[in-house]
C-alpha cells in the first residue's frame, strides 16, 4: 500500500482545486492508497465525509516553525514511525520548507523540492497538477477533476427544507473582513435585486459565513419563501446544498469552486482576477459562466491599478439583467429581465 501526503493550505478554493490529486494518485497506486492532508482547519472539514482521504493535519498559523508547532511536529513524526513513499507540496510559502525537509517521505515533489515548477498563465488545477506530473501516468493525470464528498442532496433537503428544484446565490466573499476595497464585490443593491427577481421563479438558497452577518444584515429581509443558511450548514452540508442545487450564483470565491466541483452549474460574477487562472474549473461534466464586464483594465489584480483603485468599476458594470437572463435561459427557461419588471408592473 502507498502512501501520499499533501501540504495544501490555502483558502478554500484552493483546496478545491488541489483535490483533483485524489484522484490522480488513487488510480496511479490503487484503490488502496493511504492519503494523508495538511491544511487549515477551516477548509479542512471538506474531508470529514470523504473515505478517500485517511487523515488530515490541521495547521494553523502555517509562519510558525515545525519545533514550535505541535500540528506540524505530529506530522514529522508521522513519517519518522512510517515513512510516507510520496510527499506533494502545493505550498509555495517559505513556511513550508521546513515541514517538506523535515518530513521522511521517499520521494518529494512540489514547491521546494528539486522537481518544481509551477507554470503561469493557465489555470490553477492544471498549475497544480503539473506540479506532480512526473510521478502520475498522463492518462491517470489528465482525467484527474477536482471533486468533493459532502451530505447527500437528497439528505440535505430534508434536513433544510428545500424544494426539489433550487438556485443556490452566495453574494459574499472572504474579502469584506477586509477594511480596504472588496474588488471581488458586486454591489449590494444588485444582489438584493437579482434575489428578489430570481425569488418569483424557484427556490432561492442563500448561503454564507455566520462571520459575515454584518454583510448580509444589509440584504435582509429576504424576500417570502427565500431559504437564509446564512452560518447554518457544516462545511460538508454546504457541498451538499450546492450538489443538489440547479445551479449557484457567486463572485470569485469559494463556493463557486465548490460548485465546480459538485458538477452543479456555476455562474461566476468575476471583475479584477484572471478568469483564466482563477474561476471555478470547466470540467468535461460541469457548466461555467463567466459574467464580467470586460473592461479594458481588466483583469488587474495585484497590480498596481487594482491597489489605487476605489470605484470597482468592473464589478459595478454586471448589470442585474445580464445576470438574471443568463441564469433563467439556461436554468430556469423565464422570460428576459427587462419582460419579467414589465410584465410585473
């Protein structure tokens, strides 16, 4: 039996976009190959369900060295009892390398091994998996998707009271803890406008952060028959949420990679960050729609143009119409905004 250990702690999009080696390594060492993961605790709970993960290292504070943290130290010991045959780093951080130095595995690829290079310019899963390339047959890697485990669909209907047709929308997005600019933000008027028009015609699901209620505060009340899940749902019983849904509305963010990766079509609100690189995966079994506004700055980020920008134009062009009659053309088969006000009036 092989053993493979991952170190992947970022966000949880990128979790998401790392777990596409499950696959890959299950089918190159067989069925019964140990998997083991570090990352934040957070993100972490995607594996609580999944059987094709065995263990997962919870790390916080990810700066700390490996003699200062008991959550690294227990993974270094981990391999000193049982060497690991594969160790994959997706950490490119200078806090990982004593943690891939220190850690016994008979073979290292990644970040901070001699065997890496992470390409630019295409996206993130691809990056990643060229990561591990030279250890995973092409057949093996190439059909390798990221993918979840969550609660069943059927299971979390019951459990939240949700019709059997539903839409998902996620307006938040890690970014407005921050105190400068959400560049990743559609305006606040334009969600409570798409909720309400999208309210009229299935089951509208709205779900986010229990730490983001100061942000969805200002969207409430929804309106009649909207389900809030607002920091209601376990990390696993939002994957299940998302699966079951007919399709999810987001900004650049988590839960669109989540929908991604439950094959749920996905409609991602996406300004100043390269689609290309960083939007939810276009998998042969999934639909991804890229709304923006394709200005010319765009995509700007962590450039010098998105740091003095303050008026988020390229967020604030996505009309509530475009969004709307893109989402019930291929979901819902309603009628064009501008009809549905008119006819409403």
């Amino acid at each position: 039996m092989k053993t493979v250990l991952v170190i992947q702690c970022g966000a949880l999009g990128d979790l998401i976009c790392s777990t596409s080696v499950i696959d890959a390594v299950a089918r190159q060492f067989g069925p019964g190959t140990r998997i083991d993961f570090v990352c934040k605790p957070g993100p972490g709970a995607l594996f609580f369900l999944d059987n094709r993960v065995n263990k997962v290292f919870k790390v916080n504070h990810c700066k700390w060295p490996v003699w200062l943290h008991p959550a690294k130290r227990a993974v270094v010991n981990s391999s000193r009892a049982v060497p690991y045959d594969l160790l994959i780093n997706f950490g490119s951080g200078k806090q990982f390398r004593g943690l891939v130095k220190k850690t016994r595995a008979g073979r290292k690829v990644g970040f901070h091994s001699m065997e890496s290079h992470f390409p630019k310019g295409i996206h993130m899963v691809d990056a990643l998996k060229s990561l591990f390339s030279d250890v995973i047959d092409d057949e093996h890697l190439w059909r390798a998707l990221p993918s979840l485990v969550g609660t069943s669909a059927e299971e979390v209907k019951t459990t939240y009271g949700l019709d059997h047709r539903y839409l998902v929308v996620s307006p938040s997005n890690s970014h407005h803890r921050k105190k400068n600019v959400n560049h990743r933000a559609w305006e606040e008027g334009s969600w409570a406008e798409l909720i309400d028009a999208l309210s009229r015609d299935i089951q509208v699901v709205v779900v986010g952060s229990h730490s983001e209620d100061d942000f969805f505060n200002r969207l409430r009340p929804f309106p009649a028959g909207v389900v809030d899940l607002v920091g209601k749902t376990s990390v696993v019983d939002l994957v299940g949420v998302i699966d079951g849904a007919v399709g999810l509305v987001a900004t650049d963010t988590g839960t669109a990679h989540v929908a991604s990766a439950t094959g749920t079509e996905v409609f991602a609100l996406i300004g100043p960050t390269p689609a290309c690189e960083t939007a939810p995966y276009q998998g042969p079994a999934n639909t991804v729609h890229i709304i923006s506004a394709n200005l010319p700055c765009s995509p700007c980020y962590k450039t010098e143009a998105m740091k003095t920008c303050r008026d988020n134009r390229c967020m604030k062009e996505i009309s509530v119409s475009d969004v709307y009659d893109l989402v019930a053309a291929s979901c819902l088969g309603g009628q064009g905004f501008h009809n549905k006000k008119s006819a409403a009036s």
